[in-house]
C-alpha cells in the first residue's frame, strides 16, 4: 500500500509539472490520454490494487479519485490559460486602427462617353467597320490640305483650334485618321476613327473646346450615295431605335454632294452628323483614281448623341467629375 501510494504521490508531481510545462491544446490532450485513458499512468498503478488486502483497497481507491480529479482540474486549468493566451496573441497579431481612414474603394464604371463610343464602335464593327486610331496633335497638311482645305479657305474659321509654336495643331476633327490610314492602307477600306478634338468654341451648355468624335470611312469600286444612306439609317435605328431618319443638302469642303442628317426624337426633328460622298479632289490627292474608287465618309459627336441618348441638359455635366451625376449611368 506504501508503495502505491507514493507512485500516485510521484505520478501527482510529475503530472502536476507536464501540465504547468504545456504551451498548446494539442499537447494537454496528449497528456489527458497519456495520464487518465484506459492504458494511462493512472490506470496501471490502479491495476496493482489487486495484490492489497480487502480493508486496503478503498483507501487507495480514495485516494486515486481525488489524484484524478487533482488533474482534471489542472488540465482545464491550463486549457482555459493556453486558450487565453492564444486570442491574447491573436488580437495583438490583427489589432485594428479604428481611427484610420477607411481604405475601401468603390467599384467604378463606364464614364457614359466612354460607353456611348463602344456602342457606337460595336454597331460599326458589326458592320464589317474596323477601328483606326491617329494622333491628337496633327500637322495642317493632314488636318486641313489634305481634306481638300487649303489655306484662307473660309471652312478654317469654322474650325479654329490650338495652334503650337512648332507649327502644329490640336486636330479639330479626327477625318486626318482617314488620310493617314490610306496612305498605308489601299482600298477597299471600311474604317471608323473615334477620338478627342479640340476647337476654340467658348463653352456653353452645347459647346466645348474639347469634346469626342466618331469619323466613318468607306471606299471600294461602285459606292454611291444610296450606300451611304442605307449605312448610316442603319446605324441611327440601331442606336436610337426604329425612328424616322431624313438627309437634308449641306456643305463639307472634302465631301460632294454632303447632307446633314436627322432623327425624329421625341415629336420633334434632331441634327446628330453630317455625311457625304467622299470629293474626289480627296481622292486624288490620295493617289487613288476617282473613276475607279468612290467612297462615302460620316461623322458624328460624342457629346450630343450622349446627350441625347440620356436627356442631359448641359455638355458640362459630362466633364466635371460629379458622382452625383455619374452614377446614374
């Protein structure tokens, strides 16, 4: 019995400091198994219980009952410590600024002039049209000359623009990416350049020095004006819907014979683009024999078929970065 009784006193201490010496849950579930399971420290020197007396036995008993219940409590002790330390550690790991800025960033979304030109672009590509980009800051001879403008031709003063001090411009229109790709392009050529221009208007509700253009260029052998009409009723029903479009005469230097186009929008008759059959001073000036090719050009602004689209009041609305305003799009 002595002997019993000093290996549960030695089992207490060794347990009692293996405990105390655990740094995880893991490894006071080990020493839970190890100490109190079935084949545990505990259990073999209970096992020995059958070599004492009758009247002894309870004793031991007792006391190894209050051994287990002794480790019990020092094993959930201990959990509840290593647990609390774990959180403690964690907390101090992610700790949070609450009174640091908020770092979220809201998800964005077409500006409507960006997506009112890939509609544009989408309706034309499906019309076998590709998308031919030039530069913004253009010399006269493409700007102008080249659009059979020559210069003191009364056409330049209804495109003043910004001139720099090299002798080039900001281009008022993007037709010069028409000329630039038929120069390394032969026809036949079905081509739409969207891009930024510049003219030195005085800004108002219907008017900017900088605003977005849409150019549309078709040459091919036997093109004529009812080609360009179809193209171009095509494209507007596409757009707006099956509304009534009419031509009516008007005047571009580097197209004959040109017309303006409308739309019946909303009970009443709406210009959106000007159009016409390319002139063929255009075309020999290019090179290409205006008794063989013949070609149809179109084009249109950003701004006002936006506008119009979504029933905006004022270009400027369109530039000022209000989200008030964008987000409705």
């Amino acid at each position: 019995m002595e002997q019993l009784n000093g290996q549960l006193e030695a089992l207490e201490a060794e347990a009692a400091a293996a405990i105390g010496a655990a740094t995880s849950a893991s490894d006071l579930e080990d020493l839970r198994v190890g100490l109190l399971g079935k084949k545990g420290k505990l259990s073999a020197v209970l096992g020995a219980m059958g070599r004492l007396p009758g009247a002894e036995r309870p004793l031991v008993g007792q006391r190894a009952n209050v051994l287990k219940e002794q480790l019990q409590g020092l094993l959930a002790q201990r959990l509840g410590a290593v647990k609390a330390a774990a959180m403690a550690e964690r907390i101090a790991r992610e700790s949070l600024d609450v009174t640091a800025p908020c770092s979220y960033v809201p998800p964005g979304h077409r500006h409507p002039l960006i997506s009112t030109i890939e509609e544009i672009v989408d309706v034309f590509s499906g019309l076998g049209y590709r998308v031919s980009e030039g530069p913004e800051i253009e010399s006269d001879y493409y700007n102008f000359t080249a659009l059979n403008i020559p210069e003191h031709h009364p056409a330049r003063d209804m495109q003043d623009t910004f001139y720099l001090q090299d002798g080039r411009l900001l281009r008022t229109h993007t037709s010069p990416v028409q000329i630039r790709h038929l120069e390394t392009n032969p026809p036949p050529v079905r081509v739409i350049a969207p891009g930024r221009v510049y003219r030195r208007d005085a800004v108002d509700a219907t008017h900017s020095p900088v605003f977005h253009q849409v150019e549309v260029l078709a040459i091919d052998e036997g093109l004529d004006f009812s080609h360009l009409r179809g193209t171009v009723t095509a494209f507007l029903q596409r757009f707006f819907g099956d509304l009534p479009v009419r031509f009516r005469a008007s005047y571009f230097p580097f197209t004959e014979p040109s017309a303006e186009v409308d739309v019946q929008w909303r009970g009443r008759w709406l210009e959106v683009m000007g159009c016409g059959m390319v002139d063929p001073a255009v075309l020999t000036g290019m090179g290409l024999d205006p008794e063989r090719w013949s070609g149809f050009a179109a084009g249109l602004g950003v701004e006002r078929f936006c506008m119009v689209r979504h029933g905006i009041d004022d270009i400027r609305r369109l530039y000022t970065s209000d989200l008030r305003f964008l987000e409705q799009f």
